[in-house]
C-alpha cells in the first residue's frame, strides 16, 4: 500500500487514492491487471456511489496537507498535485448533483461496465476461470444496485433522457438472447470443462437479472421518464463539460469554434471530393466510395488488415517521429462483442502489460468494410493516437504516479490527443491519395459536427445566420440528428448511435475537437520557445511522457517542453 503518513508528497497521495479506489471499484482493478479484482464488481447503489465521494473528499484534505510540504513544488508533484485535485473536485460535482441516479446511457452506464470488463478478464487459466464465476455471480447484485440508484432518482424526478432508455432496453433485449443465445453464455462457452456446470449457472443468473433489469427498465422508468427532455440545459451541461475536458468552458466561444472548423473542413473536403469524383460534392464522393471504393470483405480480414495497418505505423514512426518502449509497440486488434455502440474503441493495456493495448471494431452485422472508413480511425484509436498515450503513461508509471498513468485520465487530453494523432499523420504524409484524405477530413468534420450540436441541442444554442442548415432556429435533437447525416459518410445506425450518446453523455463529445485544439496550440507555442531547435520527436514524447491533464493545464504545461 502507498504510504499515507503525514509526510506522504502528493503523488503518494495518489497512489493511495488508486489503492483505496480499486477496492470499491474492482472492475477499474481488472483494466489495471489487479488479479484480485476480478472476482468482484462494484456496489452500483447509492450507497456505493456515496462511498467513493467521501474517498475524493478525505482524498483532497490529505492533498492540502501534502502540498504544503518540501519537494510539492517539483514538476512531477505539482502536475499530479494539480491533475488530482481537478479530477476528484469534477467527479464530487457530478455526485453531488445526483447524476449517478440518472446515468442511462448506450455507450457508459453500470450495466455496461459489468458486461465489457469481462473482455479484459483474464482467461487463461482454469483458476482465472473460476474467479469469472465468482464475478458472474455477483452480477445480479451489481445490477440490483444500479436498478436501486435510478429508482431514487424517479422518487427524486431526476429522469435520465427518454431515448437513451429505449435505445438501453434495447441492448439489454441483445444481451439476454433466446434460449441460452445471451452474451454471458457465449461468453462462458469457451471455459473449461472441469468448470462447465459452475459457468453456466453463474451465466444464467447473470442473464436472468441483465432481463430483469431490461424488463424494469421498459416496464417502469421508460414510462415513467416518458415525456422527459433528452437534453440536459446549461447548468448541468457546464458540470459535465468541466467533468469531461477538464476546464471550465466558455460555450458560446467554443460553439463558435465548432462552426469555424466546420467551414474550413467542409471547403477542403470540396476540394478532396472532386479528386474522387469529378462534380461530386463531399458525401455524394464519400457515398460513392462505400460502392466503389477500396474495401475490406469479411470480419477476419478486416480485423487482421487493421492489425497490419497499425504495426506498419509502428514500424514508420518509431525511431522518426516517436522513440518507443518495446511493450508499447504491441497492441492488438479486436472486434468488439455485439450489442454495443456504433463506435470503434481502445483499452488500454494492464500495468504490468501482460495485457497489450487493443483496439475494438465493432461490426453492427456488416462484412464489407471501406478503408476510407478505417484508416484515420485507426490512427485515432491505436497508433500514434490512444495506444502511444495511454501505453506510454504506463511505460513511465514510476516516474509519474500510479494514479496519472490508470484512473487519473481526462477525457478531452486523450481525445485531443487521438485527434492529433489523425492531423499528424496527414502532415507527415500517410494519408496520399484522395479516398483515404477524404475519409480523414470525414472524421474530423464529425469531430466539429460534435462540437456544434452536442453544445448547441443541451445549452439550445441558435443556428447561425451563415450556416446553410436551418439558420436562425433553435438546435434540438432531431435538428442535430439531421444535421449530422447531412454531414457524415457513415450509414444512419451509425449516426443515430451517436446523437444518443451524446445526449446521454453532455459535454463529452466536444473534447476531441477542444482537445485537439489545445494539443496543437501548446505544440506550436513549444514551437515558438524553441525556435530552429525545436525537435518534434522529443516534444512528442516529453508531451506523451508527462500524464494526463485537464485542458486548463495542459496548453500551459505543453508550451514549456
């Protein structure tokens, strides 16, 4: 355990954050490759929820203590110092706002972790085997506790959004299955035989309460949120806005950056589309593209193509632009379970890497995959984007803090940086023809496309008199939905995954753009500093090298690499 005396430094402080964090929260534990964790979840329930805000307020008054001692100042007390005391004052806001008795969700809610942790249980052994049954066990009262959290909050009508729940019930329907089809007894069919009888009782039990959670679920809170606005307000979007990037936004400055980015994108696009297809504007190109275009037939191959796309990266950017641990060259390719979101995703490896990096498709039943869809996206999500980050921070765990290299992440500093990640590969030239440019500068229009509806349907922002979509009205969800599948090559499941998410998670959306912002912005101050002897491979790995930070203080902290 870390020490806690009175004499413990900030990053000691941290690290026994991490520590006591893991204990009421076994599921982080598993991500971070704790054996113990994996025979346990997390109690979901008020109760619970309670229980870890009173671990971040005990958590900030031995901060205060610690950084009045000598050594609090040094550079890598003070950013964790600093990264500490922003995240754990964000999440007490969203607590005690009451935001856990409404988190519905189709991307991140309770139901979600239970189910997803298991993809990064590990599976080898009959012993790990076992302790799955005893994590499948206790799923039923993981999920009592989540059911016991939303029920306080209709009691206190406090409603998560209305089609964030249909979409949920939905997925909950895909993971319960018919006759013995449901995700956890697809899951447990590859364990041994020797457990065969423990497995698929302790998955039938985790079935029957993920179907009495959907039937709770559709029963009850669907009508009784019926009615209830999807969208969040001003008020709780600023909360959620600072929980998620880190800073306190000013939103009208940032919309407005949103609609700025979309100019400049859509003009370049035009421009790449033509390449494309003569006369064509940008989506009738990117439409012509799913048809035409260069693709990928089947789920294996797809999944072993973007294994080689990312070991290429690899092979091209260390040494050149990145010096790279050899654990943080590996990550591996995945395709994601069914019945999730829309989204590709990442997670990241365990402390000790014994679990590599792995990056996630999800397929949504489709075997045709076009590459003008995948390859900044898998910049984005493995390499030089999430993988080099959060690998890199486990690399130089000792020199950082437990805390800064798991839990202590910001979403907007990851984010941003993935988004970079994409920007730095068009300027260092691995995007050479018009289809593969064209898929990019599609990601980054969804990128501002973000920015613009998810601040303009929760804080009901009016449409620009210049903007060639509805000008002068006032965004609301359908409006957005609209919007966005005017301006995005991806097919309508996909668009309608994501305007749910967004609704369901305020203000987390917009940190890819803002991020991307800051990350550009403290790269071209350094820049500056340093004049001709700026070196771009050493900004890149200090900048990866110092652990996250909310974007209050990351501009500042990157500008003096």
């Amino acid at each position: 355990m870390s020490d806690t005396s009175n004499s413990a430094l900030p990053r000691q402080v941290a690290d026994a954050y991490v520590d006591a964090f893991i204990e009421l929260d076994p599921i982080s534990g598993t991500y971070l490759g704790v054996v113990e964790s994996s025979r346990r979840l997390p109690d979901f329930s008020p109760a619970g929820q309670e229980a870890l805000a009173e671990l971040a307020r005990a958590t900030l008054v031995k901060l205060d203590a610690a950084e009045q001692l000598p050594g609090a100042d040094s550079d890598a007390e003070r950013r964790c110092g600093r990264l500490l005391r922003e995240r754990l004052t964000a999440e007490i806001a969203v607590h005690e706002a009451d935001e856990s008795l409404r988190a519905v969700s189709n991307l991140h809610s309770p139901a979600h972790s239970v189910r997803e942790v298991l993809t990064v249980t590990p599976t080898e052994t009959d012993e790990d085997w076992a302790a799955i049954v005893e994590r499948l066990l206790a799923v039923p009262g993981a999920l009592e506790g989540y059911r016991a959290s939303l029920a306080l909050g209709l009691e206190r009508k406090l409603y998560g959004g209305p089609r964030a729940t249909a979409t949920f019930i939905g997925q909950l329907t895909e993971w319960v299955g018919q006759d013995g089809t449901g995700f956890y007894q697809g899951f447990v069919a590859a364990g041994p035989d020797s457990l065969r009888a423990d497995l698929d009782d302790a998955a039938r039990q985790a079935t029957e309460a993920t179907q009495a959670l959907r039937d709770w679920m559709r029963d009850v809170y669907a009508p009784a949120v019926e009615g209830a606005p999807d969208t969040v307000g001003r008020e709780r979007y600023a909360r959620w806005s600072r929980y998620f990037n880190g800073t306190d936004l000013d939103l009208d400055e940032a919309y407005a950056y949103g609609w700025s980015e979309y100019h400049r994108l859509l003009g370049e696009m035009k421009a790449e589309a033509g390449k494309v297809l003569p006369g064509a504007g940008p989506w009738e190109a990117l439409a012509h593209l799913d048809v035409h275009g260069k693709h990928i037939e089947g789920v294996d191959e797809v999944q072993a193509w973007l294994q080689g796309l990312m070991d290429e990266a690899i092979e091209a950017l260390d040494g050149t632009h990145f010096e790279l641990a050899e654990r943080v060259r590996k990550v591996e390719s995945r395709i994601a379970p069914p019945g999730g979101a829309a989204a590709p995703y990442y997670t990241g490896p365990s402390e000790d890497f014994s679990r590599p990096g792995r990056t996630w498709l999800p397929t949504m039943g489709e075997t045709r995959f076009p590459v003008y869809d995948l390859v900044s996206t898998w910049y984005h999500e493995g390499v030089p984007g999430h993988h080099l980050q959060i690998a890199q921070w486990a690399h130089v765990a000792d020199s950082l803090s437990r805390y800064q290299a798991s839990i202590g992440i910001v979403s907007a500093n990851a984010e941003g940086w993935a988004l970079y990640a994409e920007r730095l590969m068009d300027e260092l030239g691995f995007l050479p023809d018009a289809e593969r440019r064209l898929g990019y500068l599609d990601a980054q229009m969804m990128r501002a496309c973000r920015v613009i509806v998810d601040i303009g349907m929760h804080a009901e922002m009016e449409i620009p008199a210049d903007s060639p979509f509805h000008p002068g009205e006032r965004w609301t969800p359908e409006l957005a939905q609209e919007f966005f599948g005017n301006h995005s090559g991806r097919p309508a499941d996909f668009v309608e995954s994501e305007l749910t998410r967004y609704l369901s998670m305020p203000g987390q959306a917009i940190g890819y753009k803002l991020g991307e912002r800051a990350w550009l912005l403290g790269r071209e101050n350094a820049r500056k500093a340093h004049g001709d002897a700026f070196d771009a491979k050493a900004w890149h790995m200090a900048a990866l090298s110092q652990g996250p930070l909310g974007l209050d203080d990351l501009v500042d902290e990157l500008s003096k690499l």
